[in-house]
C-alpha cells in the first residue's frame, strides 16, 4: 500500500512453497512493555484482517514506544499515532498508535526521533501522557505491521500472547 521501494528480483530457486524466501537478518522487537498478541486479535477489524499488513500488537503497560526494528524513520503522522521506518532491505514497518481516529490531535504526544534520521531496534521514537492524549482500552493498542506485504512478511518467534518489555525480540521480517 505505501510502496516506498521498488520491488527486487526474487530467485525462484531458493523461495519457499509460500513465495517467500526466508529470514532476513532484521529483527523485530516489541515497540513498548506490555501484553503482547497477534494482529489478528486487535479491536480493529482493518487491521486485524491484515490489510494493512502482516503483524503483531502490544497493549502498553508503559508510555515510550520504542523503533520496533533498525532503518530510517521515514514518516511520522501529523497527529504523532503512526510511524514508518524502512529497513536496508526495504522492508516498510509501520507503527500505529490506538486502533480508534479518537480526536487528540497529536495532544499529549512527544516526538522523541524526528523523520530522516536513522534508528535502531529499541531507539525511542514517542513519547505519550496517556492522560493527556485521552485514550483508553482498547484504543492504545500499539500496532506493529510490514505494509510492503508483497515482498516482506513477518515471522513471530511464537503466536501466543504474553508480556513483553520494550526492545524485546518478538519476531523477524521475512522475504
């Protein structure tokens, strides 16, 4: 959907029955501590269906997210709810912050990391006073997906729900 990269050649020699090709060396963390679960159980069904791409979520325990995985910040959102990050292997990560439009307006929202600037897995990028940004459950929800879902996919290192602590690997992109 966002297609920031052009697709690259895929050798059909060593892709798998899936059209994929394997693990790249790129991993995925949690964006924030929490409880985390598969894209599939969010509150919102566009994500949830995985339109937007495959994924996982973090109901946050806590008020900093976190660069998921390492490339540079891309985009961030007017109103601070949704970042991009591409990886060296273009891979395009997107955060969303909140399954719900709510009408905050980026209130309480604190930009730690400003877009053109590379990241790594567990850099800072946001900072929220929930208080301030007036979400609650399940609005916080902290998604986590691959848009390019074409040419990239994510493999979670196990599907079951759990809590996590920010920077914590929960999965790796695929080709």
């Amino acid at each position: 959907m966002f297609g920031f990269g052009k697709k690259k050649k895929k050798d059909s020699a060593s892709m798998k029955p899936d059209g994929r090709q394997g693990l790249l060396g790129e991993e995925l963390v949690a964006p924030v501590g929490g409880q985390y679960q598969m894209l599939s159980e969010v509150s919102d069904k566009v994500f949830a269906s995985g339109l937007m791409g495959e994924g996982y979520a973090v109901i946050p325990h806590e008020n900093t997210i976190v660069a998921p995985v390492s490339g540079e910040l891309v985009l961030m959102q007017r109103t601070r709810r949704a970042f991009m990050i591409r990886t060296p292997d273009r891979a395009e990560v997107l955060v969303h912050i909140g399954a719900e439009p709510g009408e905050h307006k980026g209130r309480g929202f604190t930009v730690l990391t400003e877009p053109g600037q590379q990241v790594t897995a567990g850099q800072p990028i946001v900072d929220i006073d929930w208080m301030a940004a007036n979400m609650v459950q399940p609005e916080t929800e902290i998604m986590v997906m691959v848009t390019n879902k074409k040419d990239f996919g994510v493999r979670p290192i196990q599907d079951a729900a759990r809590t996590v602590v920010a920077g914590e690997q929960v999965g790796n992109v695929e080709r």
